[in-house]
C-alpha cells in the first residue's frame, strides 16, 4: 500500500504536473534537497524554479520501484528512469517522510546515472 502511494506520488514529479507550482510547493518538504544527475546539489526553491519553468518537459519513464521503510514515518523509494527515447538511464532514491501536515513530502531525492548510460 505504502509503495504504491508512494510511487504515484514520485511519478507525478515525472509527467504533467511536475511543472505546477503549487503542487510542487505542496509535495515539496521545506527542508528539501537534491542531488542531480550531474551531481549539483539544489534547495527546494531552486528545484521549484527550475521545474517550473521548463518549456518542454521530458517524458519520463520508470520502473523497478523497491521501498525501503525506515519506520512509521520515513521511507526511501529506490527505482530506475530513462527518458521516452531510452537515453539517460538513472538509478535514483527518494526519501519520504510524513510531514506534521498529516501528507507525504519529498525530503530528499539523488539520481545517478546507471553504468554505461549516456
């Protein structure tokens, strides 16, 4: 149950709404960080500004998705990405924890590219 909740939440930052500003302000822990693919560390308000500004946003794919539970209130969801063209295989991780606001928040997300991806 959890996983699947989960996973839908990680997805939607994949398709239409990642571009949406209030839902990535709502989904969006306050503490968020990253680390990108190409290994720049980002805040939460440099992640919002940056997705919601994209023009054309890729289509992202995934696949393999793997919880890890680190208790009631904290999970990592591991899984792979590649875009619609099969480029760019990525193994990322994400860590959830329920928020004080009764919902699921993003705290943290790393992806690395898979080896031998381009």
């Amino acid at each position: 149950m959890l996983l699947e909740k989960l996973k839908a939440l990680e997805c939607s930052l994949h398709g239409a709404r990642r571009n949406d500003r209030k839902w990535l302000e709502q989904i969006l822990h306050p503490e968020f960080r990253e680390i990108t693919r190409s290994g720049v560390i980002v805040d939460r308000a440099e992640t919002i500004a940056s997705l919601a500004g994209e023009l054309s946003p890729t289509i992202i794919l995934s696949s393999d998705f793997r919880l890890i539970s680190m208790g009631e209130y904290c999970a990592i969801l591991h899984y792979k990405t590649f875009n619609s063209d099969g480029s760019r295989a990525s193994l990322r991780s994400s860590c959830w924890v329920y928020s004080d606001r009764a919902q699921w928040e993003l705290a943290f997300h790393q992806g690395t590219p898979e080896a031998g991806a381009v």
